[in-house]
C-alpha cells in the first residue's frame, strides 16, 4: 500500500530531520523551509498532512494556514509551536488547523496526532467526492425535458439557483418539485451543506412546530431533553418545506417570522435564534383557493411566491415522454445491475399513450417493475402493469391510481373534471357557452369549476 504523504515546514533543518526520522516508518515525509516553498509545493503536488511550524522568518504559519484553507484543498494542518506560543496554537485551530504539536516532541503523541490528521483528510476527500457526486446528479443537464415548458423553467431554475431568494414549486404529485429544489440548491453558494428536507404532511400537527423550530428541555411532557430544529440545522444551508400547502395557520405564522426577521424561539425557550436558511417551498395544492377558504395566509403566501416555478404534469408535455423512458431505461439498468432493456413498439405505444396521473414517479416506478419482471432483452405489453393494457390503455388511470393509494379521492376527481373540461373546450374551440353544452351544464357553473381547478384560457365568440 502506497504511503500517505506528509509535508514538513519549518525554517530549522534539524526539526525537519527530527520530524522526519520519526515518521518516516508510516509516511512519505517531505520538508521545506519556508511558507512561500510550501505553498508552492502543494499546488502542484498531493498532500495528506502539511506540518506547519508558527513563527517562521517571512511569511508566518497563521497566514500559510489560511492560504491553504482559502485553497479549499484536502491536507489536514497540525501546527507546530514551542511552549511558549500554545496560545497562537489555540488561534490556528479557530482558523481550521486541525491540531497542533508542542516543542519538544513526545513521539507517541507526534504519531496519534498524524494518524488521526491521515483519518481526517481521507474522510474530507471522501465527503468532498461525495458533493460533487451529488452536485453532477442534480445538474440541469441531468434533468430531462427538451419540450417548451421544460426548458423556460429550466432558464428561471439556473437565474434564480445562485441567490437567495425563496422560491416556491408548484405541481402535481409526482412532477419532480424535490428534484428541482435539490438542483436549486447544489447549484447554489450553499451546495457545500446538505439541503434539509421536512414534509410538512407527513409529521403531525401537533408534533411539526417542534420539528421546525426545536424545543427546550421541559417544554411539555416528553421533552427529556433540547431538542434543534430543523431552521436550525439547516443554517447557512437550505430548506425545503414539502407540501407547505397542509402546514396549519397557527405554525405558518412561525415560518413568516422566520423568512422576514431570520429568528425564531424554540418551543419552551425565551431567547430568539437567529438563522441565516433559504427557504424553497413546494406543493401540490392551489394555494390561492387555500387563501379562499382560510386555510392559507396570503401574507405567507406572499412571501414565499418570490420566485414561482409550476411543473407541468407530464400529459401536457407528452413530449418528453420518449427521452424519460430512454432516461430511466439506462438509469434502472445501472442502479440494479443488470443489462439495459428495451421496449417493444406495442408496449412503448402503451406507454406513449397513457395519461400518467402520478407523472414521472408513476413513469420511473413503471419502468423500475418491467425491468425486474421481464425476462429477455425486449419488454413487450405483457410485462407492463394490467391497468396500462386496457382497452389499450386509454381507459382513465384515475380509478387505478386511486386504489394504488398513489392519489386522494378528492385529487382524482379534480383530475378528472380537469380532463373532461379541458377537451370540451378543445372540442368548442375555448367558447365556454358551447363547452357548457357538451358537458350538460351552464356557463356559469363552468366557469366556477374552471376558476377552482386553475383553467384559464381566453373564451371565444362562437
């Protein structure tokens, strides 16, 4: 196995000697005699832990330091100091020195320390692997969509992605709003942190203000101990409240005061936390009818409408159908480990033709099932779900996805009036009185269902 390097500065040749003899057993040890040579060594070469002495002619260790850590780059610096000067050592480590080694050495305490600095850089370049894995996964151009629709909010995703501002995603259940909070943020300044993720839906009422905001010990009954929320942890970072749409009043107020003031209170706490959280929000609700009917502050809803992104569902951008299945096709294969597949014309016809209430979820998890299901190279109709094979698959999937548990009721049959009434208006050419007819209504009632469902096209003269 080859040696983790380790770099001596210090302008004494006979404490690089010394520190060399030591660790020469377990490393590959190097040594210069000033900040400027070290510097300038570690640009061009690979480094695990730079040994760096503080009081140094010219350029001193404190500044060297936080050269290197204004660099960004892996090596883990343990200070070295004599006696006298520990108080300076103490400073380095505020400044992101990893530890620090007083003179004269003791030899086990000098290899406890490396070893533990080796440890270190090997999990920072492992953590730093990891983001720019993260950071290619949710890159725009990981997203696909090549219809209209998809690319003019693609455009608005990378304006907005670098600022701050709050952004709110709206769509259906299933359209990829989480995935585009998460291009959002690891396209941003706070990439370097995780996005923390709430789903404001699924944590009770009763239970989602101490998820936000935390609590103190003895706040209520089973508070044993403090508790941080999730404003807190997601400081210098960003939060994605999913679902914000189901959030009670009482809690939205909270997040009101947060977005405008950058402070809250704990529950059981008096003293305000100040945070600095962007704030991406996402539902599937019509926030304005909530606004309607009491159930959504407008004041917050204000707020949280500084950017508004809408994701089409994907029967409105039929289009992107064809490369989604190419997408997950390749995508599924990998991740399961096995051979790429592909569809029959028969069962890509079902596919293309399918209206996809639960969108690119229900699209992926199709595809996920043939590939496991199947057997041979080419998936024919006969390893698709039964419910996309009747009667050619043209029956309306809200029934299927209802019982699936995919959708609400309610949700189902807003989908469905919403269907009925955009091709009645398609058949009248958008005359709303001649709509009306074919559906066996009144333009006024119409007119009402299309103001609740969020219709809005330009009614024409007959």
């Amino acid at each position: 196995m080859e040696k983790r390097r380790v770099l001596v500065v210090d302008d004494e040749p006979s404490v690089r000697e010394s520190l060399r003899i030591v660790l020469k057993e377990r490393y590959d040890v190097s040594g210069v005699s000033s900040a400027n040579a070290a510097l300038e060594l570690i640009s061009t070469e690979p480094f695990d832990v730079v040994m760096l002495d503080i009081l140094m002619p010219g350029m001193d260790g404190l500044e060297a330091l936080e050269q290197i850590k204004q660099r960004g780059t892996t090596p883990q610096v343990v200070m070295v100091t004599a006696t006298k000067t520990v108080k300076t050592a103490v400073t380095a480590m505020k400044l992101g020195a990893f530890d620090y080694i007083t003179k004269p050495f003791d030899v086990e305490e000098l290899l406890v320390i490396v070893d533990r600095a080796v440890q270190s850089a090997d999990l920072a370049r492992e953590v730093e692997a990891l983001r720019s894995e993260v950071g290619v996964r949710y890159s725009f151009d990981n997203i696909v969509g090549g219809s209209a629709k998809m690319q003019g909010f693609l455009r608005t995703v990378s304006m907005v992605a670098p600022l701050k501002t709050t952004v709110l995603i709206t769509g259906e259940s299933g359209t990829g709003k989480e995935l585009i909070a998460k291009a959002i943020h690891y396209h941003s300044p706070r990439a370097h942190k995780p996005m923390i993720t709430i789903n404001c839906a699924a944590i009770p009422e009763n239970l989602l203000e101490s998820e936000l905001f935390g609590h103190e010990r003895g706040a209520f009954t089973d508070a044993h101990q403090k508790k941080l929320g999730q404003f807190e942890l997601a400081d210098q970072s960003t939060l994605f409240l999913d679902e914000i749409g189901e959030m009670p009043p009482q809690t939205q107020a909270k997040i009101l005061r947060v977005l405008e003031q950058g402070e809250f209170t704990r529950i059981g706490g008096g003293q305000p936390q100040h945070v600095d959280v962007r704030v991406i929000a996402a539902t599937n609700r019509d926030l304005d009818r909530g606004i309607s009917d009491g159930t959504f502050r407008s004041d917050l809803y204000y707020r949280l409408n500084v950017v508004s992104i809408h994701l089409p569902p994907l029967r409105e951008r039929r289009e992107d159908i064809a490369p989604l299945i190419r997408h997950f096709l390749r995508a599924k294969a990998e991740e399961l480990g096995i051979p790429e597949k592909a569809f029959s014309n028969a069962a890509l016809d079902l596919l293309m033709q399918y209206s996809w209430p639960g969108n690119v979820r229900e699209l992926e998890n199709v595809i996920e099932r043939a590939l496991v299901l199947s057997h041979g190279p080419v998936m024919s109709p006969e390893d698709l779900p039964q419910y996309l094979c009747t009667t050619n698959g043209r029956t309306h999937p809200a029934q299927q996805s209802v019982l699936r548990g995919e959708t609400r009721l309610s949700e189902a049959v807003d989908l469905f009036e919403q269907e009925l009434i955009r091709h009645a208006l398609n058949q009248a050419q958008n005359n709303q009185t001649r709509a009306a007819e074919i559906l066996g209504t009144t333009r006024r009632i119409l007119k009402y269902k299309m103001d609740k469902l969020g219709i809005v096209v330009e009614d024409k003269p007959a």
